[in-house]
C-alpha cells in the first residue's frame, strides 16, 4: 500500500489547486489522444498527488466533449491507483440544498454520445459496475470533510445526463420519481473507465441548485449558481488540502496496532478470500443469512483430522496448486482479530448512539447509529432486532440488509422483522417488540 498514488480530477469551478506549492506540470499523450489539461504533480505529506482540471483550465470543454478515456489513461501512466472526482451537481431533494457536499456511491448513466470503454474493436471485456466507487475512499473523503466542518451527506446516487443543456421539468421530476439524489453531466463514463484501468474511485458532488423540479427554482438563477459554486470550490480546495486523511489512511493499513474504523473497512477486503474459501465449503449462506463465528474455525488442520470429505478434497485440490496452508491459518487469525476489531465498535456503536425508554419498553437509535462503517451498522441493528424480538433464530441478514436501505434512504416507516417492530420518525428510528 505504500506506493499508492492519489489523483484530484476537479470540476466545474475547480481548476487550480493553488495551496499545493510543490508544482509539476506534466504533458501526456495517450492512445485517444491528449488528456483535458496539463496534470499538475505535487509531493503532499511526502505523496505524490496528481491534479486535473476535468474541463481545462478556464472551463473550454463541454461535457460531451471530454476526452474521458484519455484523462483516465494519462493518471494511469503515472501509476495513479486512486482518483476523488470533484463535481458540481443538481439536487432532486429538498434536504440537499445548494452549497451542500455528497458523497456519491451510486450512479445512473444517461449519457448516449461518449466513448465508454477501452475494450473497443479487438478486445471485449464485461467489468462489473454494481459498486462503482470505493468504500475506503469514500470513507476517506469524509473524514477531510469532517473536519472543516463542510455540510455533508455520505452516500447517494447521481444521475449523469448528456448536457449541455439542464433538465426539462418531466425529466428533473423523472429522476426524482427513481429517487436519485443529484444531476451532474461529468462523473460518467469517469467512473466506468476507472473501474477499467482498475482504479479506485470516489465522488465528491458540491450542489450549486435545485434542479427545475423545485417549485422556486423552475429557472436556474446563473449568477446564483456562480455564486455556489465559486463557495463550494473553496470548500473543496480545503478538503483537498486536508487529504492527509486520504494518504494517512493507506499508510495505516498494515500497522497490526492500528484500530481505526475507517483502516478496517479496508482490511474487510481480506475477506473476499475467506468467503470464497466458505462458498467451496458450500457455507456461504452462513455469512449472508446468519453471521459467521469465525472464532469457530479450528486453524490446526492437519492430516489426522476427521473432515468433511468435500473439504477433504478440497484442501487436497489447493495443495496440488501450491496453497500455502500456513499462509491460509494466518489469514484466519488475521480475520479473526479484524471480526474482533469490528465487535469493539459494535458495542461503541450501541453504547453512544442508544436510548432507552423505560416506560414505553423501546430503543431509540440515534441518526448517528447509522453513520458507522456498514458492517458495524449490520451487526448493531442485528443484536438489537435479536435482543427486543427475543427469537430463536437470527434474522435473514437480507431482511436486515433491506432494512438498513430503507433507513438511509428515508424510505422506512413500519416494518417488522424477527418479532421486532421497527419505525423511524424523521431521523430517528424506534424499535418495540411486537406484540
């Protein structure tokens, strides 16, 4: 993690990064051609940051006409292997107003005249999208914004349209009706082509309005959104400045002692080989349904134990490819102390953020509750469900899944699940036992 490389692609109004005083300027070519502007190399914290101007310098590329590809390409040629993308938006949503950061984590591409893809004549390759942005960045950005105490809301979706033109009313109520957060005209195909050249990638959006939808804003004031978004541009200069948080987070995440939330949603990575080694075991189903122990995993496997013959076999087939058992027993332990590690934080996490009402019999969990890293917010909600229900069984965990979409989407307002009733009451939710 130590060569990692950061790369700022600014927005509209965001051209410059004029605090970073280590400067390079570095022309590139690529295969489709020249990137949107020079790229601006800095040595920040003792890192090389990368800066790009998305429109150029002064804002003389339209939307439709960046040359997506060649911009993606270039950061790749100089071993970039994390991208926050600054982007000025639209809001569909009153509790979005204009001045106010997301931190996007979903997108809906509605753009029909940009190349798309490397993959053109004489490769074809199918990249998955479901996650377009990375959690560990976006984490990341929080915590720069965090502290500069900039207005923010983590997670939404963006929808992307062609430009230039803004929405017609019937679109802007459209996208409302699908519940997309804002409208922007840049992050697409940026983020598809990242995901491509295997990049990690964030979005930073600065609302500068309120689309057409909104009764006071049918026609968008110019000098209004001037205005913003020259505020919001500030804002995310200090931001950017205040990425210590992005390179201090990657630096920290091979440190044994370091107990960070945000250092363990990264190392949550790791667990993509212990679920694929439990979906060869055909116990997948005990992580998305029901939890997995993995303090249950005996790590002394030798040959004189009584195995499953599905596991048997399996060792046997790792073995012949050259697994390493030995590295196999430290990734366990490793996942045990990151299972441990999570649990401190469950328990924080109920601690601070719950009340309890004696006289009413419920719990009131605070919009706090749910600002925690995802698995942390899962597992709290779960022993909770488990502790008012009082059920046997422990809940689906898509069932909780689902819950906890509904929650972040301000989409909940009576559900019950594992004898548990649960609403939420502008932010703040409530759990009874169902009677």
């Amino acid at each position: 993690m130590a060569n990692n490389k950061l790369a700022i692609i600014g927005g509209s109004g965001l051209y410059d990064v004029e605090e970073f005083k280590d400067r390079e300027l570095i022309d590139l070519d690529t295969p489709w051609g020249k990137p949107s502007d020079q790229i601006l190399k800095t040595n920040y914290n003792s890192k090389e940051v990368y800066f790009l101007p998305r429109h150029g310098k002064g804002h003389f590329i339209s939307p439709s006409n960046i040359n997506f590809r060649a911009n993606i390409d270039a950061l790749k040629q100089l071993g970039v292997t994390d991208i926050v993308s600054i982007s000025a938006v639209g809001s569909l949503k009153e509790d979005l107003p204009p001045g106010k950061f997301i931190i996007i984590n979903q997108f809906i591409d509605r753009t029909f005249a940009r190349n798309k893809t490397f993959f053109d004549d004489e490769i074809v390759a199918h990249v998955s999208m479901a996650h377009p942005t990375s959690k560990g960045l976006m984490n990341a950005c929080e915590d720069a914004i965090k502290k500069e105490g900039i207005d923010y809301k983590m997670g939404g979706t963006y929808v992307v349209m062609e430009g230039p033109q803004f929405s017609t009313l019937a679109e802007s109520k459209l996208y409302r009706s699908w519940k997309a957060d804002v409208i922007g005209m840049t992050n697409m195909p940026e983020a598809k082509l990242a995901r491509e050249a295997e990049i990690r990638y964030a979005s930073v959006s600065m609302v500068t309005d309120f689309d057409c939808w909104h009764p006071d804003h049918e026609n968008v004031d110019v000098q209004q959104v001037i205005k913003v978004l020259l505020g919001n541009a500030e804002k995310a200069k200090i931001m950017i400045k205040n990425g210590e948080g992005i390179t201090k987070l990657y630096n920290r995440f091979h440190n044994p002692k370091e107990v960070d939330s945000q250092i363990i949603e990264l190392r949550m990575l790791q667990q993509k080989l212990d679920n694929a080694v439990l979906k060869s075991y055909e116990w997948f189903d005990l992580i998305s349904e029901q939890g997995f122990n993995l303090d249950s995993i005996n790590i002394n496997i030798n040959e004189s134990m009584v195995l499953p013959e599905k596991i048997r076999n399996f060792i046997e087939q790792l073995k012949l490819s050259g697994f390493d058992m030995k590295k196999f027993h430290l990734s366990i332990e490793n996942l045990k102390r990151s299972d441990q590690t999570i649990r401190f934080y469950v328990e924080k996490n109920k601690k601070i953020n719950l009340m309890i009402n004696q006289r009413k019999k419920e719990l009131i969990l605070k919009e706090d509750f749910f600002d925690n890293s995802y698995e942390v917010v899962f597992r709290s909600l779960s022993d909770l469900i488990h502790l008012i229900g009082k059920k046997q069984n422990p809940v689906r965990g898509k069932k909780i899944d689902n819950i906890i979409n509904k929650i972040e989407n301000k989409r909940l307002f009576k559900e019950t699940l594992g004898g548990c009733v649960i609403k939420m009451y502008n932010r703040t939710v409530i759990l009874t036992k169902e009677h």
